[in-house]
C-alpha cells in the first residue's frame, strides 16, 4: 500500500471510489444485458410451450438495455405483436359477450429473470 500524505487523502478516497462505482457500474451493465438477453429467450420459449408452435407472436420477443448515468435498466417486450401480450396473459373480453381466460407465460419467467438478476447485480458488488 502507498503511502500517502495526510493533504491527499481526500484525493486519494475520491479516486477509489470512482474506480469502484466504473467498475460495479461496467458489471452491473453487463448483468442487465446478459438477463434481459436470457430473459427474451425464456419467454420467448414459455410462448412456445404455452400456444405451441413458433409463430410471429413466439418469435417476436426482443430486449433493450439503457444505460443511464446511476442506473441501467433491461426491458423485455415482443416486436412483433406489442398489444397481444397483454390480452393472452390476462385473458380478454368476447365479441359476443363472455371471457377468454388467460394463459399466464410471462409472470413465471418474470420471476425468475427477477430473481437471476438481483443475483447477478450481488455477483458484480461482491466480486470487486
């Protein structure tokens, strides 16, 4: 360990912590990518099994990440049929009058992409 002057201590707590927020920054962005990805895929999948085949609706799962100065953020959604997901999840209301029941397929890969990824984020924190 260097030593340093009683005058520079500041400077030299700053420039530690900066180092430490770049580098749980970088990992934490890399987690958020890495989820989001693996996340697209699993619902991507759940639809599959859950309406069978691989239609526009299966395949049209996507993921984004933004990265903000303090915070990256991961969003999971389908491309090709943006409104359908709502309805095939709750179910929806007839033409004729009645219900159509929804079929859930997005809450249990939600819960474990939640799960994986705070994992992920206590991973990038401790592993500095």
């Amino acid at each position: 360990m260097a030593n340093t002057p009683i005058d520079r201590l500041d400077t030299a707590i700053k420039k530690i912590l900066t180092e430490y927020e770049e580098t749980i920054s970088t990992d934490v962005d890399a987690a958020t990518k890495k989820v989001a990805r693996a996340g697209a895929k699993a619902v991507s999948a759940s639809a599959r099994a859950t309406f069978g085949g691989s239609g526009k609706y299966a395949n049209g799962w996507t993921s984004e990440t933004e990265k903000k100065r303090w915070s990256s953020t991961g969003v999971i959604y389908n491309a090709a049929a943006p409104g359908l997901a709502h309805l095939l999840e709750n179910g929806h209301a007839k033409v004729g009058g009645g219900r159509v029941e929804g079929r859930p397929h997005i809450a249990p890969v939600e819960e474990e992409i939640k799960k994986e990824y705070e994992e992920a984020v206590i991973r990038a924190i401790n592993g500095y």
